[in-house]
C-alpha cells in the first residue's frame, strides 16, 4: 500500500500544480487507501486459498500478488469506471484480472533467463523463495486466473464478455505486453534509438494502463467518445509512468524503491535520461502527464480521481 | 502430421475389435489428414505472421505450433462438434484454442527449470533454439492467444462467450492442468500411491482433453445431456491416453517417440507401470477407452469419429 510520505501530489512541482487546480481538494491518499483494500478483498476471493490443493502454486501466486504492489492498474480501472458513471463493484472483476496481468509479468520478468532480479517490492523474488519452476507456473497460473476473473463481471449493453476477453488477451499479447518485453530483452547491450525506445514503452507499460482506463469505462457501459478519452488518457499516462520508472532506476537507492535501482545502466538497457537526457526526460513526462489530463476534458469533476492519479504518478519517488 | 504406419485401429488389440465393430469402416487416416490440414491452416490465420514484429516471439511461437503435433485435442474438438451436429467451422477457434494452450504448457515443461527436455516431437525443444528467456515468453504469448482465439468463435443460444473462456480458463487453470504439472514436479524421486498418481493425470492430460471435447460441444450448441456424454468421454479417454504415454515411455525408444525415451525412470517419476505393472496398466487404459465407448451411445453413428480416435489413442505407438 502507498505510503502517504510519497503521495506528493501537487505539492512536490509547479507543472501539475498549475494544471489540476480542480482537483487540489481530491484526497488521494484516502482514495487510493479504499480502493487497494477493496481491491485486495476481491483477489483473495477470486484466488484459491493457500490451502487449496496442491497448496505449492497457490502460495506461490499469493505471495507475488500480496507482495505489497501499489495496484495502480486496479486503482485507474475503479477509477476509470467511476468516471463514465459506473460503480466500483461493476468494474472489480476487470480491476483485479489486470492486476493479475500485471502480477504474472512481474514474475516472468523477474526469472534469471530474463532481467534475473532476486528483489522486487522489497521481498525476494517469486523464484527466489519458490523455484524457478514454480514461478514459471505461478506467473502461468495468474495469467490464466485474469481471463476466468472476467468471466464474473457483469455484461453491459454496449460491451459483451467477448468485448473484454479481447480487450484484454490483445493488450498483453505477442503485440503489446509481451512484445515490449522481448524488444527489452533484446534492446539490451545494443544501441536503442528514442523511437525503438518509445516502441518498447508503449508497449511494456502503457498497454496495460491503457488496458486498466478502458476495461473501466467499458465495465460502466462508457459512450464510445468516453472509450476513446480514456484511451488516450491511459496511454499518455502510461508513458509518462515508465518514463518516470527510467529516472527513478538512477536517482534512487534500492531501498527507495525495493528492487535493485542502477539495473537498467548495470545491464546497458536503453532509458530515456540515457537518450535524452534527465532534465528532457523529466519535460517529456510532464508533457505527456498534460497531454493526459486534457483528454479527461469530457468528464468534468468526475475525472478528478484519475487527473490526481497521473500527477501521482507523475510525482512519485518509488 | 501422423504416419498410416502408426494408425493400426482395430488391427492391433482384440479389445477394440470387439467394441469397434460399427466404425469398423471408418477411415481415421483421412479424418485426421483432413482436419490436421484444416486446423493448420486455421490456426496459420489466428496467429501473427513470423514477419510480424518483433519477429523472435513470433517465430517461436510458431516454431512449435508447427512442430509436427498429431492435433489430437484439435480432432476431439472438432469431431465432438460433429457427434452434436455442428460444423467444422463453427467449432475451429475452440479448436485452435485449445492446441496453443497445449503446446504452451509443452514448451514450459520443456524448460530446463522443469522437466528440462531438449527434444520435441523429434526436434530441438523451443528453449534449445530460442534460449530460456524467449520460451518463456512464448508460452505465455501462445497462452494468451489461446483466449484471444476463442472470441472468434460464433456464440450460440446456450453458450455465451462467457461460458466458453470459464470452461478454458478453469480447464488450464491452477486446478486443473497447472495442477498436474505442479504435482508431477513435486512427486518426482517422491513415492506417489496410485490414488496421487490418478489425480495428476487427471489433471495433467485428462483435463485439457475433456476441455476439448465439451468446447467442441458447446460450439454445436449441445443439449446438456450430450455435454455429459462429452465429458465422461473426455475424461476417460484422456486418462488412458497418459496411461498409454505412460505405458510407450518404458517400451519406445527416443527415435521412436520423437522425444527422449526412459525419462519416467530416469526421474523416478511415478507411472502406472513403475506402481501396477505393464500388463495392469495396459488392462486399465483398455477399461477406461471402453468407458469411453459407452458413454457415446446417445451419438449414434455421429459418435463414430470420436470412437475412431479413442481406438487410435490406445492403440498407438508414439
């Protein structure tokens, strides 16, 4: 859960404080607070008990989706759904397969033959604690357990379950999320232009938060104008935030951030500061942060959860 | 695609001569060339071109899609659509869907974090030609398609799409085919009962199997007595198909098999000739294929299909 010392909102730069005037009454903290044990209660529900035989591959997808992850997604999804009208309890189920999504990527990324990371929010990695084996399956387990977890939102008029199976499978498959991460894997050590750089973000990071906003309005039955906001909104939010992830990976210890900072120049990986620059870097977030917000025009003060999200993102130092 | 030589039918065993009296005629060769056929090119169509960027997943992906396999959960899928009267076409996305979400879990339990295998169906396993990292992300990706490729299937009066993503996502699950690998992992070197050795290869093989042929079903739109029929189908005919692999690991040779021969033993794995001997294993998958039988009496002669590739499973020798 977010610590409330680094929800800094509009206090911590001058760019969003200019721009979210209309939100500077909107309690973050609190919000975020709510919906990440709402979020929480409706994962343990949805997943296995621990003891639920065999109890091995249970544990072992708990402890990475309770491993204290800031459920940024699940909080754009609840928050995406509130603002075309919709409640928090139509769009949990959607809510939670993302952070399932996110969970499994987590994991897989995670493994030796990948970015071989033995932490991650602090805690060892899943296949430090469970086996590589294991979490090859956990992270198998978790991606599967998204789909059936769509399966219990409620339809709307406008969008079928057919609607969100596929919203979902395109936004982490072969040409989205799992796209981004092999472009990662094989950026690494080689010279990676600002564009192929743009490529892999868009698609290791900003596909599922786009995902998240819209599989939110879809859930609250949005307009299809509405779809198209979030959209939009999801994916400037979504490269500000991985861009964002670059800086913090130099400017913060690995305390900071609980998993080992220094990685991405440790393993010669393409950044934005290590292309552009810091100072362009951090000008290019906030552009896009700004971007974002003007696309949440049409929803008026009931953006206002998502406007404050951005800037969190946007401001955050873990 | 498999060879005439290794389709003996009713030739090789008494036991199924005396079943199969009534689809004696039937040419399981060209049923299987036929669908095969179909089902490549079907499944050709739902995946992204080895052009299609970035190249590697996609060329791994495809790399064991088009392996050579004998398109076993194809043909039951397909063939259950016809026992209930429906078509081809109307069963193939279920079809394809459920041949990714088996070569996905081939490639994981190829890895060598699992059952570290380096051959395949004759060839190099998707890790030995693309590396850990990448076989990683191919399975997932494949995984994932998988629910993208069943959106594609026409929906019909009793089974929603909803319907359609529980039954793969529950099947392919933590407590189903995740299930059997996790425990057939644990038990290695282990002394597992009969009763343990049941339930992962219910898991591990007759899950997804099952899964096949109620898919198959739904996608004809079946009466909920023919799903029954369907499942107790699958069900026994996907347990006798791992006693039988079980049974051809001890007697084949790797060149025979395509994959590595004696591994069971070599891993002190349990199977149900290393706990109830070859000729009572042998016995079993004969009583289970002939379960298998009688539950397709509703079928009449449109069961025909499915009775053929029962005998065939049984009788097979690869």
């Amino acid at each position: 859960m977010p610590d409330g010392a680094h929800i800094q909102l509009a206090q911590s730069s001058c760019f969003p404080l200019q721009k979210s005037q209309r939100m500077a009454g909107f309690d973050l903290q609190n919000y975020l607070n709510t919906k990440t044990e709402a979020v929480n209660g409706a994962l343990g529900k949805f997943l296995p008990s621990e003891k639920t035989k065999p109890s091995t591959i249970h544990k072992a997808m708990r402890y990475s989706l309770f491993a204290g992850g800031k459920r940024m997604r699940p909080a754009l999804c609840l928050a995406a759904a509130e603002a075309c009208g919709g409640t928090q309890d139509e769009a949990m189920p959607m809510a939670c397969a993302v952070e399932c999504i996110h969970t499994y990527s987590l994991i897989h990324d995670d493994l030796p033959s990948m970015d071989n990371d033995d932490y991650r929010r602090g805690k060892l990695t899943n296949h430090k604690v469970f086996g590589d084996g294991i979490a090859v399956l956990a992270g198998d387990a978790l991606l599967t357990q998204a789909f059936e977890i769509l399966t219990h939102a409620p339809g709307t008029s406008r969008y079928s379950h057919r609607d969100l199976v596929l919203e979902l499978a395109k936004s982490s498959g072969s040409l989205q999320l799992i796209a981004g991460q092999v472009a990662d894997l094989e950026g690494e050590g080689r010279k990676t232009s600002a564009a192929q750089l743009k490529y892999i973000h868009e698609r290791k990071t900003s596909a599922l938060l786009c995902c998240s906003a819209r599989l939110g309005g879809m859930g609250a039955n949005c307009t299809s104008n509405q779809l198209k906001a979030l959209t939009d909104f999801g994916y400037h939010v979504g490269l500000a935030f991985q861009i964002i992830d670059d800086i913090l990976d130099v400017t913060q210890t690995s305390e900071q951030l609980g998993k080992t900072a220094g990685k991405d120049t440790a393993s010669k990986k393409a950044t934005y500061p290590s292309i552009v620059g810091m100072n362009r870097s951090r000008k290019i977030a906030e552009k896009l942060t700004s971007q974002a917000f003007a696309s949440l025009k049409p929803f008026k003060s009931k953006g206002d959860a998502l406007e404050a999200l951005a800037t969190y993102l946007l401001n955050r130092n873990k």
